[in-house]
C-alpha cells in the first residue's frame, strides 16, 4: 500500500550487510501534509451527573424517598419479614409529601421500586409577607413562599434569620425542614414556680417564638434553651 506524500525518497541496497539510507535527492515540501481521517457520527455529552432512580424493595430504609401512583413519599417506618411460609415481604409505613397522609404499604422483596427526585436546598426564612413565610436563596437572592398550611405547626420554631431546607419535586417546594436544634428566648413562665431551684421537675415555658416548652423548674424568664426540633423537648441552656 503507497501514500502519496509531497515529496519522493530513494532507498538503495548495497549488500548484504548495507542499511538502508536515503539519496540526496530527498526533498521535503514546505506545505503541512493533511492526512484524511474518519469521524464517528456527533454524540451528546452524558450529563454531568448521572442518578439511578431504580431501587429494589431491600434499599428501603427510614427517609428512603419513593415514587409510588405518581407522587413521592417518606418512609417512616419499615420492617423486613421472612414467613416460614411464602415469600418475604418488606412493611412500611410512609408518608405523602403532597398530602401528608400516613399508609401502611408492603413491597415484595427484591420487588423493583422507582425513587423519587426529591433534592434539598439551603434557604433563609426572611419575613412573613401576610400568610406567606418568605424564604431567600444567600447565593442568588431568590425568593421562595410557603403557605401557612404548608408550614403547619412547624410554624412555632421558626425564626427570622433561620436556614432552613427546601424539598423539591419535579420544580415544587414540596417540604421543609427545620434545624434540629434551635436556640429559642423563654419570656414567660409560671410565676408560681419562678426562681426554683430544686432538682427534678419540669414546668411550662413560653419562648419568643410562642411555643410551649417543658422546661427544668431552674429556668427562668430571659434565659436562652435549646430546643429538639423533632420533638419539641428542652434540651439544655444556650
């Protein structure tokens, strides 16, 4: 097989023993040699990131995020279960992020099940505009608004300034969560009790937020406590 070049070269054998070497008349053209070359058809670029949504029934666990009837949802609770008869089954008990409302429902194990999209996004609760609660992206300055009914009672821990988690779904807020922990400003409690020091029980205690806390009997109006979230239980003095 021959490649034309823009140039000719001699080659000559002198004996057994020669190497090969080239002739004076050697020449090199000053032009770039352009050599053709096969191209496979155009493709896109895979994305940056690439997520496997499909999960098997022996993924779940507590906060496993499940696309079932078209809606996501949260599981709460789930309990593998082996039968001395019949196939295992995997029970759960999970909420609608869309509905709130709370079912039992049993996966067949190993059975395929699709995970739902949910992302979160780090947000600052600014101000309540009316019956909307504000919520601020730091890096964009987008806002984001939730209903009261779409607060519910979470509505007693938040404070101006907080950062807070956005849940998303398929481009809707569907879900928030609060820190687990915040400092809150007790500004009443009973008077009756005010100033006691004795060790063991609790009293109520109103913070700066309007919620009621049962706090140590120690606890005195002004002071700050930290406060679970989750369960809305005194955990200690800021």
């Amino acid at each position: 097989m021959a490649m034309a070049m823009a140039g000719t070269a001699t080659f000559s054998i002198s004996s057994a023993t020669s190497i090969f070497r080239t002739s004076s008349s050697l020449k090199f053209s000053s032009k770039p040699m352009l050599i053709p070359m096969r191209f496979s058809p155009k493709t896109q670029s895979p994305p940056r990131t690439l997520r496997i949504y499909a999960l098997t029934s022996n993924d779940i666990k507590v906060g496993t995020n499940l696309e079932v009837d078209g809606a996501p949802w949260r599981i709460l609770e789930f309990l593998h279960v082996k039968p001395g008869k019949g196939a295992a089954f995997v029970r759960t008990k999970m909420r609608n992020y869309i509905t709130g409302n709370t079912v039992e429902k049993t996966f067949r194990a190993g059975s395929t099940i699709e995970e739902a999209n949910v992302f979160k996004e780090s947000k600052q609760f600014t101000y309540k505009d009316g019956s909307q609660f504000v919520f601020m992206d730091l890096n964009t300055f987008e806002e984001s608004r939730l209903n009261e009914a779409d607060v519910g009672d979470k509505t007693k821990w938040l404070k101006e300034g907080m950062d807070c988690n956005l849940l998303f779904w398929n481009g809707k807020i569907i879900d928030f969560e609060l820190p687990i922990t915040v400092q809150l400003t007790v500004v009443d409690v009973d008077p009756g009790l005010k100033g006691d020091t004795a060790s063991g029980g609790s009293k109520p205690a109103t913070v700066d937020t309007g919620a009621v806390v049962n706090v140590p009997l120690f606890v005195n109006i002004g002071d700050e406590i930290l406060v679970d979230t989750r369960t809305g239980q005194y955990m200690s003095r800021a």
